[in-house]
C-alpha cells in the first residue's frame, strides 16, 4: 500500500503566512512558491531542519542547496558580498538570479555540502518573501521535487511528487518564469562564470558587470545531444523515454506511432493530431514556453504515451538556452 498523502494546500492569506512561518521557524518544512519554480524551504541556519529537506527529495548530500533572502542585508550575514555581488544585486534583484559566494560561518555545512561558498538568492515571489521575513530567516530552498524528477510549477506539481513526504504547501499558483534562476558565480569578482542558464542572460550580466562572464558549459552542446544523450547529467527527467531533434517536422509526425509523442516549441502550423502537443502558442513565445514547459512534461509523463519526441528551442537568447538545458538533461539516458 502506498503511503497516505499528509500535505495539505494553503492559500497565502495573512493567517496561513502566519502558521506557515511559525513551522520553517520551529524547523519545519514548508514547501512555496517562487517566480522560477517551487522550492522545499526551511529554517537555513538549523542543520536538522535542512537535513530534512535532503531526506524529503531523497536528494544526495554532495548537491548544496540555495538560500533565499528577503535583503541584502540578509544576505551580507550569510555569505561575503563582494561589489561585484552588490552590482548584480542592485540589478537583478528580487529575480530569478543565484549568486556563489564564500559563506559566512553561520551557514551550516550541511547546506553547502560542506563547500566553503555558499548559493544566494532574494526571489520575487511575493509570498514567499513573506515567509522568509516573518520567520526572520534565511531560507535554505532547493526545488520541491524528488530529486531528479521534473521540477514543480503549481502546488499540485509538488503534492504530486512529496505529498506523502512533507505536510505543508503554500500556493502561490503557477510558477511565471519555469525555469530555475540563473546561477552565476562570484567567489572571485575577477572571475565571473555562469554555472546554470536561467532567464537572466550572460550578456545582462557582462553588461552589469562591465566585464566578460565565463560561459556556461554543458557537457555536450544542445546541438550534439541527441547523438549522445547518455553523455549529460540526467535531470529534471520523465519517467516516460524522451528524446530531441533539433526540429519536429511533418516528417516525424507521420513516422511516430499514436502512443508516441510530439512536443513542438512553437505551436506548429497545418499539423495536428492526437499525439501533437507544443510549449507555446504565441509566435516567438519563448516566455510562455519556458512557463509551460515542465508542466508540460509532467502532463504527457502522466498520459499514456511509449516516448516522448521533443524539439530544441531555436534562438540564441537566455530563456532559448534554459529551456534547452533543461530538454536536454530531461531527455539524458540514466547511468
Ligand atoms: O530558481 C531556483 O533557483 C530554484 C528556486 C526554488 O529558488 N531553486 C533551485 O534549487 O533550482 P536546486 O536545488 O534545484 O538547484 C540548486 C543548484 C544545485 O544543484 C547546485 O548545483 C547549485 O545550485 N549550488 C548550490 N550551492 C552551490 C555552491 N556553493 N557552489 C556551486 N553550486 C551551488
Ligand atoms: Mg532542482
């Protein structure tokens, strides 16, 4: 028998902000929304509570967890905010971007996995800045799914996938931007590298920075993955065998079986079918397909579909290389 379900949903009314503060302070999880996705918080600086979290996603020890907070006065007690830190800060933030910096001794080694740097981020979902300032906390958060899954975008998203793990989630409705911040590191200002695409560019950030930024280096270009799938980090994955071309074609529509299938970027012209599904339905819409995206993938994980044939988002911009890291890594074989 599987295990009864002990989430329960709560709306973000000032009562339920209340109660939910008072769990992360008393070292509780509390599963919330952010403008990315939905992330597992909990009390930063209480290395029980954060050990919780790991266990809830059956997540590795050697992955660290971000930290969110509701300033940048918040941040300076957590990690050692360079001014390279407070230029991106003052421009970026409350956004959808992560900041690694050395950490401050406060934060316990668990969240780090014992690095001494440590990721930062001020979300801009309103609710959960609430949380974090009435719990009065820094908020250790990684996504609220098991680890490896596809990742949450709506409370059901989350109750789907820990409900049986976790008790309490706060909606905040469907996540805007879908796709994970941007990681940028900054242990060294001279340095600067993104180490994870999200909505937030390398080139709005060079140009911030007033300096080059590192890029971002999968392990395979996009354009190579579908040779070699294997060869990426698995993440983010369906259940249900996926894999990618550069482009969907009439071609492949009419080669797929009926229980195989497609997921077009932008919604394709002339072309329908049972089995033809797509992220956005705007011209160029690559906003609404990143929102749309994991969505998505978790509603054709649930049907009854054999594989999964996906294309690669066309475009050289920051939310064209997110959604493409993320394809990517969903349709990585397991090791
Ligand atoms: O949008 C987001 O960033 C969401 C929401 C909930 O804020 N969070 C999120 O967390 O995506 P998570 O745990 O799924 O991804 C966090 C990643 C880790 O996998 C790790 O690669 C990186 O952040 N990270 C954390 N601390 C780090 C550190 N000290 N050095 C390098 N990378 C770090
Ligand atoms: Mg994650």
């Amino acid at each position: 028998m599987k295990p009864a379900v002990t989430a329960r949903i709560y709306r973000p009314t000032p009562r339920n902000l209340a109660l939910l503060a008072r769990v992360l302070a008393q070292g509780g999880l509390v599963a919330a929304p952010t403008e990315t996705v939905y992330g597992l918080a909990a009390d930063a600086l209480n290395a029980k509570a954060c050990r919780a979290i790991f266990r809830a996603k059956g997540r590795p020890a050697d992955d660290p967890l971000i930290v969110h907070v509701d300033s940048v006065t918040q941040a300076g007690e957590i990690a050692e905010l360079n001014d390279a830190a407070r230029k991106v800060a003052r421009a970026f933030w409350p956004g959808p971007l992560t900041l690694i910096l050395p950490k401050r001794p406060a934060v316990p080694a668990i969240v780090t996995s014992g690095l001494p740097s440590v990721a930062v981020r001020m979300p801009a979902h309103r609710a959960f800045r609430e949380l974090i300032r009435r719990s009065g906390r820094p908020l250790a958060a990684p996504s609220a799914n098991p680890f490896g899954y596809v990742s949450p975008t709506t409370a059901d998203h989350v109750r789907d996938g820990l409900g049986q793990r976790i008790q309490y989630i706060l909606d905040g409705g469907f996540a805007k931007i879908g796709v994970e911040s941007t990681i940028l590191d900054l242990r060294d200002p001279n340095k600067p590298a993104l180490l994870r695409p999200g909505a937030i560019s390398r080139e709005e950030l060079e140009r911030v920075l007033g300096r080059k930024v590192a890029a971002y280096r999968h392990k395979v270009r996009p354009a190579t993955a579908a040779v070699a799938p294997g060869m990426l980090e698995r993440h983010y994955s369906p259940r249900t065998p996926m894999t990618l071309t550069r482009k969907l074609t009439r071609n492949h529509v009419q080669q797929a079986g009926t229980n195989e299938a497609l997921l077009f970027v932008q919604r394709p012209t002339g072309l329908v079918g049972k089995n033809v599904f797509w992220l956005s339905d705007e011209p160029d819409g690559l906003n609404q397909a990143a929102h749309r995206l994991f969505r998505q993938l978790r509603f054709l994980d649930n049907g009854k579909w054999s594989h999964i044939h996906a294309e690669f988002a066309s475009g050289s911009g920051a939310l064209a290389r997110a959604i493409n890291d993320r394809l990517a890594r969903a349709a990585a074989k397991r090791k």
